[in-house]
C-alpha cells in the first residue's frame, strides 16, 4: 500500500494567506495615500489662506483710511482691522483671523507693524492651521 503525501493542500492554503495580507497591505496603504494626498492640499490651502490673509492685512492697514499717514495707520493696527470676510472663494473651508501690534522706536518717530494671520482649513480629523506673520513700518515724514 503506498501511503501518498500531498503538499499542494498545505501551499495552496499559505499562498491564500499571503495573498489575503498582500491584498490587505495595498489596501491600507491605497487609504493612507488618499488621506495624505487630502491632508496636503488642506495644508497647502491653509498656507495660501493665511499668506492672502496677511496681504489683506497689509492692504488695510496702509491704504484703508485714504491717506498714507502713520496716525492713520496706527488707528487701523489698534482698533479698526478686520478679519476677511468667510465668503471669499478661495478660502473655502477655511476661517482667517488677523491681529496686529505696533511698537515704536525710543524717539516715537517710527511705528512697526506686525500683522498675524492664522488660517484653519479643513473639517473633521482633516484640518490644518498655518500662521504668516509680516512686518513693515512707517516714519513720521
């Protein structure tokens, strides 16, 4: 009597199962690759938001009052500059805050500026926040 030994049961089983974590693998790493390619372009757009943000900053703090002068540029930084509005298209998704401070040099004939825009984009567990700060100044003339 000849006793047959099979290995094709044992091979067929183990190439199912590498298969089977084979299939897995490129799965998880198909839904990480689309998660990283969503939270990239949130970051980026959270960069560009808050950079657009910063240059409307800049855009009211020195041509908002009409004149170019510091008291006018002054009134802007401590009081009256406003975050952009929510319907711009670009910043779809996003929100934009500015702040701004101003100091003077020891003589008070020189204001510096610093505007900070803080941008947050995104919704959920995909969301990212950039911040842009830019500086100018003005001499008394």
């Amino acid at each position: 009597m000849s006793r047959e030994r099979g290995f094709l049961m044992p091979l067929a089983a183990f190439l199912v199962v590498m298969m089977a974590l084979f299939a897995l693998t490129m799965s998880r790493n198909t839904g990480q690759s689309a998660i990283s390619s969503t939270q990239e372009h949130i970051s980026l757009q959270s960069f560009y938001a808050a950079e657009s943000g910063a240059q409307m900053g800049m855009s009211q703090l020195f041509f908002r009052a009409g004149a170019l002068d510091r008291a006018s540029a002054d009134d802007v930084c401590l009081n009256t500059l406003a975050d952009p509005p929510a319907n711009i298209p670009g910043f779809a998704s996003c929100t934009v805050t500015l702040a701004c401070t101003r100091n003077t040099n020891a003589a008070d004939t020189v204001s510096f500026y610093q505007i900070t825009s803080t941008a947050n984009c995104g919704a959920g567990n995909i969301t990212a926040q950039r911040l842009v700060q830019v500086s100018s100044l003005i001499r008394e003339s």
